[in-house]
C-alpha cells in the first residue's frame, strides 16, 4: 500500500440536502459542516500539497484548525502494520460437525451434502492447543466458539465430552474458559438448556423473523417450520439464565418485517432488552443456487426503522454494516490469518464460512491441518501469507473511500468469492455511516 497522506484519514463527503461538504475524521472523532470553498483549499492541503494553496486568511484559519486537532497526523497506533500476522489471542473457533438438521434456504455451507463430524482426537488436540497458547501468553483466561458449517447441538454428546475435557483441563492450568455457541436453537430442551447454563457464557441464536419468515427461511430437513421451536429453545436458555443475542439474516422476503419483528422480540422473549443483529443475505451457497436477493436499498430503509423502534422498546438493533463509532485495523481475523477454525475435517481455515474443502473460499482461507502423529497442527506459512496479501484493503476503491477506517474493506470471504455481494455491502455501508454522520451533527444544531 502507497504512503497515507492526510487525505487518507480526513475526507470530505458532499452533503446531498445542503450546499455543504462534511469534514469527517474517524480517527480523531471529529465530524463538521464545511463550504464548498473551505471544501476547494482543503482538497490540496490533505493532499499534502499545501504550497498549492495561496496564501489568505481563509488558508490560515483551516491551517490553524487542522493543526489545533492534530488532523495532518496520523493517530499513533493506527498505521498498517504485518507484525500480527497469523498471531491472535487464545481464541479458537471448533466447527463440530457439518450435520444440520435445518436446510435454510440461503445457507452458504450448502448443509445435507456432507456429514463429517469431527473425530475426538482433533477435538482434543484443538482445545490442547488454545490452553497450551494461553499458558505460554501468560494469560488467565481463553476462549471457545462452538460455530460453523452444521449445527453443534446434533451432536450433543459429541460436544457435552468437549466440554467436561475444556472444564477439565483450564482448572489444571488455572485458566477460566469462556464457552461460545452459534445456534440454531430448535434442539434445546430444558435439559439441554440447563447443560449449557453450566457451561455456556455467550450463546448466538440463529433467528430469521416472525413466523412466516422463520419457517420460510429456515425450514427443518423435512420441509417443517422452525418458529416454535426456535422461540421454544430460546426460552428454555433464558430460564437458565442465558440472555442469547439474536441474529437474523434478511432477504428480500422479510425486509419489511423487521421493525415488526423487534417489535415481537422486545414483547414475547426479551420483556428487559436484548440484542439482535440484521445481516443482509451473502449471495453465495444455496442463496446463490436460488437465485434468492436482498435489495440495498429495502434493507437500509426498513434497517434504520428498525433501529429507532428498537430504541422505544429496549432492543439494541445493529448490523456488521453499521459501523460509525467503530473504526477498526481489520475487519475481522481472516484479514491477518489470526481466526483458527478448526474444521470437521481437521482443517484449520482463517475464516469460520469455510468449513470443508469444497466450499466457495477453500482453496485460500485453509491454512493448517491436524497432524496425526504430533498431536498438532501444521500450518502452512506460504497459505498464511496469501490470506494476508488478499485481507489488506485494496487500493481502488477502498484506500480513497470515507468508510476506509469503519469497514476496512468489509468481509474478505465476501471480497473473494461473492463480488456482487461486495459490491452491495459497499452501497450499504457508505449510506448507513453517512446517515449517522448526519445525525450525529444534527444532534448540535
């Protein structure tokens, strides 16, 4: 990537209502209104061209502004850096098995045409692995997300025998595990639930909308809807004292429904707040297969509705796209190779979306596999580095972009292999973060 000039951190967003541009500065948490002929020297001057400009009192007083909030600099801590490279905290992610007993209609991982489950010496040498990091980091604590391609729960015994053998292992090293689990919930019974609320801190719900939407999108493997089920588990959890987050993907079929559907949420299952992520659909699995859509626009609209109805009755509603106060270095783990996903297969893969070898995005994001013999896993070096040449941001059209520092290029398994995807994220995430700009700085008017 080129040098970063001023430019690079400090943008100029035109404003469509108003004869103005906004100064927006994320990393100095700055955002204000200036005109077009503030707007006309500033272009030059964050180009690192200040000798361009001449000399007037207009110059020195955005001189002087820039100067007196630090604006031509850099934050400290903020420039590209490769020293992380495939280095992360005492965190894995453990993809039991690729069995699911839904066959959502959009699923990226294509469930129902594989069924590995992941043997127990994988399993073992996976969970060795993460305590044996956290020993040597000299840290107290690590962490273990139960999520991927298939549903953990199928395999329940499977995952309550991780479990004891985590609890197990963390008292002998005096660690404290911090157990997570992606759900589809419909095989949580109050047993189950009870098991978990031993064991479980962090528990996501896979939960699309109201009941027509749930038992469209998320059908079982014999066609049946999930709703019942779902608010059924869902309820059991809470009962034990698990609050889970919830998270719903939205196509075109349910992008109006959402304001109704925290509505729902905030009445029926979570009466004192709770949380719900809304993702659009990633165009790739079988949502590419059905030729299924979410269009921007809709799920901006009906997003934003949601998010105010979420503030009159208690839910915190938010999305991956919905970043203004969140700047970051990375999007995610997959961008420096620091996500260990460990597979059925016992493969590891940078990205939790790759779970088996004939996903979309096997061929990059796979980067170790179970070593039999060692009891460990080999990671290639050279795999590492090509995760990490595709996870920094792109030249064109992200370097120059105003969303730069909240998206950072957004999801890279969508920037590999889902580009119309891609290109969709973009259109939502530059619109949702300069209507918060707006926002913010109509709050002081």
């Amino acid at each position: 990537m080129s040098t970063l000039r001023p430019k690079n951190w400090v943008f100029l967003i035109p404003e469509d209502a108003a004869a103005t541009l906004i100064l927006y500065a994320p990393l100095h948490k700055i955002a204000v209104r200036v005109s077009p002929q503030a707007g006309n020297l500033l272009v030059p001057i964050l180009d690192g061209r200040q000798e361009d400009v001449t000399d007037s009192p207009q110059k020195d007083e955005l001189m002087g502004f820039l100067a007196s909030n630090k604006l031509l600099e850099l934050p400290k801590g903020w420039a590209p850096d490769q020293s992380s490279a495939g280095k992360g905290k005492a965190k894995i992610t453990m993809s039991l098995t690729n069995k699911c007993n839904l066959r959502c209609i959009y699923c990226y991982a294509k469930t129902g045409m594989d069924y590995t489950t992941m043997t127990w010496e994988v399993a073992k040498d996976a969970i060795d692995r993460v305590i044996l990091e956290a020993v040597q980091n000299g840290e107290k604590k690590f962490g273990i997300t139960f999520h991927g391609g298939g549903e953990a729960t199928v395999e329940l015994k499977f995952l309550q025998k991780c479990a004891v053998y985590i609890q197990e292992q963390a008292h002998v090293c005096d660690l404290k595990p911090y157990l997570g689990m992606v759900t589809n919930a419909t095989l949580i019974t109050t047993p189950v639930a009870v098991w978990m609320g031993e064991h479980f801190s962090n528990v996501t719900v896979s939960f699309d909308g109201l009941e027509e939407v749930q038992d469209y999108q998320r059908p079982d493997s014999r066609g049946k809807g999930t709703f019942v089920r779902v608010t059924r588990g869902i309820q059991n959890l809470m009962e034990v004292g698990i609050k889970p987050s919830i998270r719903a993907t939205v196509t075109d079929f349910g992008v109006n429904r959402m304001a109704d559907f925290v509505e729902y949420l905030a009445k029926e299952v979570f009466p004192k707040g709770g949380l719900i992520h809304f993702e659009p659909m990633s165009l790739c699995g079988r949502a590419a297969d059905n030729e299924l859509t979410t269009d921007p626009q809709a799920y901006m609209e009906n997003y934003l509705k949601a998010k105010e109805v979420g503030k009159k009755v208690g839910m915190e509603v938010t999305c991956s796209f919905d970043t203004f106060g969140h700047e970051k270095k990375h999007f995610c783990g997959a961008n420096r190779s620091t996500m260990f996903c460990v597979s059925p297969h016992g493969l590891v893969s940078a990205c939790s979306r790759v779970t088996k070898p004939t996903d979309d995005g096997a061929e990059l994001f796979f980067y170790a596999r179970h070593n039999g013999q060692s009891g460990g896993f080999d990671v290639d070096p050279e795999a590492v580095n090509k995760i990490v040449a595709q996870g920094n941001l792109p030249e064109n059209p992200c370097v120059s972009c105003f969303a730069r520092w909240n998206c950072q290029g957004h999801c890279p398994i969508a920037r590999y292999a889902y580009h119309e995807h891609r290109e969709q994220s973009c259109i939502i995430i530059q619109e949702l973060l300069k209507s918060a700009i707006i926002t913010e700085l109509d709050k002081n008017l």
